[in-house]
C-alpha cells in the first residue's frame, strides 16, 4: 500500500470517528433531556398521587 493511499485511508477514518463523536454527543444531550422529561412527569405524578391521599 503506497503512503499517499494510507494517509487518505487514515483521513477517512479519522473523519468517520469525528462523526461517530458528534453523533454520541448528540445521543449524549438527547439522553439528558430524556431524563429530564421522565423526572418531571415522575415528581408531576408523585405530587399528583400526595395530592389525592390528602383528600381522602
């Protein structure tokens, strides 16, 4: 394999893995809100079951 097809195979390779980076980053975000919304609707659900206990 000559050195100028090595170092082109190697700037696909380090640009897939910028990729894959970018991607787990966005995965990463998308992860933290995902689990904001599921602790907002759990404590929304928490208040609203305190809510009912009291009434009875």
């Amino acid at each position: 394999m000559t050195d100028q097809r090595m170092k082109a195979l190697f700037k696909v390779e380090k640009n897939n893995l910028n990729d894959l980076q970018n991607l787990l980053g966005r995965a990463r975000k998308q992860a933290k809100a995902l689990e904001s919304t599921l602790d907002e609707i759990n404590n929304f659900q928490i208040r609203k079951e305190n809510k009912k206990s009291e009434f009875k």
